[in-house]
C-alpha cells in the first residue's frame, strides 16, 4: 500500500474503530479494555496480520507525552477535593517514597541476578516505578467499582501524582548510566527542582488559568475546551522550559481548576474525558505497533520474573513502609499493593533509553513492556476479585444508596430561595462564575422583568434580578446571602 495521507488517515480511523470495539466487549469477559488496545496494535503491527512497520521511537514518544497530559488533566478534572483531602498525605507518600522504595528495590534485584550494571537496574526499576494514571482510572471507573474508606480516592490520587516522581527518576538514572561519575549532591538538586519548581509552576499555572477561563469573552462555547487544551500544553512546556516537573504542574493545575467555579465547567469537563479516552486508545495502540513480538520471547523469563518480584514482593513493600505512619487496616494495605498496575506510562518511559543510544536499551524496553503486560492481565483482571477476597468492595445494595446519597448531595437541592438584587447592588454587573457562589447552592432560573433566564456561567446579573436559588440547607442560604451581599430577611437569619 502506498503511504499517502487518505492511507494514513484510513488506517488510523480503522484502528481506532477497532479499539473502541474491543473496548466496548472487554468486560463481558473481564478483560481491560487497554490491553485489547495493546493487542489490536500488535496485530496490526509489522509482525501481525496488519503488516504496518512502526518503529519510530520518537513519534511515540510524541504521542505518549501528549497523551499523559490529556490523561492526568482529566484526572485531575475529576479529582474532587473534599474527596481526595483525608487522604492527601497518603496519596503523597505511595506517590513519593512508595515510587522511589519500589525504583530501588526492583534496581538492586535486577543488578543481582542480571549482567546489568547498578544504574541500568536502577533505571529499570525507574521506568515500572509508578502505577499508570490510564489503567487505574479507566479500569476502576469503567468496572464501577465501589470501595469502603477512601480506598478508591486514595488509589486515584496515587496512579495520578506518581507518574512525575517516575519521570524525574527515570530521568536521574538514565544520566547516571550516560555519565556514571556525576556527583550525589547533584541528583538530589535535580530532584529538588523539578519537583518544587513544578509545584509552583502547577499553581501558578492554575490560577491565571481560572483567571483566563472566566475573564475572557468567546463567542462560541465549544471554543472554551480549545482554549484550556492550550492553557494546559502551556502549562507543561513552559514548566519544562524552565526546569520543572511539566507533568507535575499538569496535573496540579487540573486539580485546582476541577475544584473551582469556572465558566463552561461541564463541557470542559466533558471535552476532555472524550479526549482522554482518545488518547488512551491512541497511545496504547501505538506502542502496540512499536512493540515486536518475536523480540519479547528472549526477554519472557527474565521479564516474567522480575514482574514477580514487582506485584509480589517490591509493590508491597513500598506500600506497607510508606503507609507505615498512617492508621489503616491490613486488607487495605494488601487491596492498594494489588492495586499497583502497570500500563502505558512505563512503556513511554522506556522510550527514553531507546532514544538516549544506551548498550541496554532495546532489552529495556521489551522487559518494560513484557512486564506492562503481564502487569494490566494479571492485576488488572483480578480487581473485583480482589476486593471481595479482602473485603474493601461495597456490597451491590451499598453501592446504590451510595449512588444516591452523591445525587443527593451534588445533583437535588431541597431549598428553594427567592431573591432580588437590589438596585445597584454587590452583584449587579457581574457574572454567575464571579459570584463565587457556594458549592451546595446553584441559581436555577433568574426572572429579567417579564422574561425567564436559563443562567450559564457567563450569564451577567442585572439590578432588579430575581434569582431563583436551589440549595441544600439553611446554612447554604446564608452563604448565599453573604457573597451577594444581600442582607437576608428576619425569618433567614
């Protein structure tokens, strides 16, 4: 077949077609949808019956790094705060000292028993350090899965903060191998900047975002998704430029604007878990085609082993010693080491040596990939098995009181309040997002003279106004009253 770009565009849209309906029939029988993406590349690849020969290292990792931002904003998107807080500084333990005692227990294994050298089994354990953001939550989300205590938020939290701890490592020990006498002190500095100077890149970022978003004036709705896609490739390349963690800062900001009153806050939403899926499938599939099957067959011992060692024995490890601070029972602490899947992330890490010319790194990359594998086959079709093993899984009845009780919460608001904005009053002039209304409070509908108003975001409130405001109890009135600045009635106070 001739390469043109009818050709291109024809194979691209076939196997992504191809995707979405392996992913559609998965779970029928309880196979992750991204390891049949994995599949429908490797068929579709130079050794499978597609034929395709991919073995462009830089294009793919192109295509992973962009879809790590897609994904980890969507994630952060829908990260609630008041969800994730009781269990922030566990999120950050399992996603700090946990990815760094997993680095460097699978290191020093694969320096004992292989002829790598210390900083290539470092590097190695690097790459699979971190759980990937992808499979967690398309898998968690996608099966439904309720779990008693946090569990869930805990899991997401870690598989979505990790990934940039993984990447400064991979990046550290990778300059190790290239240049093995640069000094302690140095690699504690990079660190150190690249984490901190994420972090604050990630806020900053985060801040004008929001300022940006509802400040500026689009004619078209579907032109504010655009809008934060370039807000967030901003957000990486600029903290990159400038020594940060881009992945880190990523995922920060997203967090921060998930949790904020932003205009157009659902179709952003929205957008971009369409657009995370897009790149799931996209960057699964292409790291398919990268892959070659007749290389994994050398690598499946050492690879099979190694992949023991990290679901049996490294993963535990670092998940007990990093929750060692926090009060938890036993047969959560086992659920979250299960929960440790490995998927495309390491993969994209695995490009990085490819791309470096180290001695190892094709027999990095197949290890790495043979241990994605078996990681998202083995964890991956297990974890409502798991759960009801351990018993972190909600029961079936629980699950829909639970349901409920969020609708309840977010969605039906069981006050109604009217109320008239004064002439030349606090919110006369100003925009609903501006507002700053509480999150238990909602302007339903707003009566302009003899109109009825459907408020959105950008909807700019008038003198003489009359709102109609759906909230969840009386304290939420008060709040009301208080960020429009309207003194309530004798009966409201």
């Amino acid at each position: 077949m001739n390469v043109t770009i009818e050709n291109i565009l024809l194979i691209g849209s076939l196997l992504l077609f191809i995707g979405i309906l392996v992913g559609k029939t998965s779970y029928r029988f309880g196979v992750p949808a991204l390891l049949l993406f994995l599949a429908v590349g490797m068929l579709a690849g130079s050794e499978g019956i597609g034929g395709i020969y991919f073995d462009n290292s830089q294009a793919a990792q192109f295509i992973g790094i962009v879809s790590l931002n897609f994904i980890l904003f969507s994630g952060g998107l829908d990260t609630n705060w008041k969800s994730i807080k009781p269990v922030l500084w566990q999120g950050i333990s399992l996603s700090s000292l946990g990815v760094l005692l997993t680095s460097v227990s699978i290191g020093l294994f694969v320096w004992a028993i292989t002829d790598f050298s210390l900083f290539e089994g470092l590097l190695l354990g690097a790459i699979v350090s971190s759980t990937d953001a992808a499979a967690v939550f398309s898998i968690l989300r996608s099966k439904n899965l309720s779990l008693k205590n946090n569990l869930k938020e805990t899991l997401e939290l870690e598989s979505g903060s990790n990934d940039p701890m993984a990447y400064v490592l991979t990046l550290t020990f990778l300059g190790l191998v290239q240049n093995p006498e640069t000094g302690f002190w140095s690699i504690v500095l990079l660190f150190l900047q690249q984490m901190l100077v994420g972090a604050l890149a990630g806020f900053l970022f985060a801040k004008s975002t929001k300022f940006i978003i509802n400040k500026i004036q689009l004619v078209y709705e579907g032109l504010y998704p655009i809008l934060v896609i370039a807000l967030m490739f901003m957000t990486f390349a600029a903290t990159d430029f400038i020594g940060g963690n881009g992945f880190l800062a990523v995922y920060i900001c997203a967090v921060y604007i998930g949790n904020q009153n932003i205009v157009h806050k659902n179709t952003i939403v929205k957008m971009f878990d369409s657009l995370a899926w897009l790149m799931q499938i996209a960057l699964f599939i292409t790291l398919g085609l990268l892959v070659f099957p007749t290389q994994l067959w050398p690598v499946a011992g050492i690879g099979l082993l190694i992949s023991i060692v990290l679901i049996f024995v490294a993963r535990p490890l670092s998940v007990f010693l990093s929750l060692l601070p926090f009060k938890m029972k036993l047969r959560r602490r086992f659920y979250i080491s299960w929960v440790g899947l490995r998927g495309a992330v390491p993969i994209v890490f695995a490009t990085y040596p490819l791309l470096a010319g180290i001695e190892k790194a094709n027999m990095i990359f197949n290890i790495v990939f043979f241990i994605s594998l078996t990681s998202v086959l083995i964890q991956g079709t297990t974890l409502h098995t798991v759960a009801k093993w351990l018993n972190v899984a909600l029961p079936q009845e629980s699950k829909k009181n639970a349901a409920w009780e969020v609708y309840m919460s977010e969605q039906a608001k069981k006050i109604i309040t009217e109320l008239t904005i004064p002439e030349n009053g606090f919110a006369a002039g100003k925009k609903v997002v501006e507002l700053h209304f509480p999150s238990t409070s909602v302007i339903s509908l707003i009566k302009r003279r003899d109109h009825y108003i459907t408020p959105s975001g950008t909807t700019t409130i008038d003198s003489e106004d009359t709102l109609f405001i759906l909230s969840e109890d009386k304290e939420s009135i008060s709040k009301v009253y208080e960020c429009l600045q309207v003194t309530p009635p004798i009966s409201e106070r």
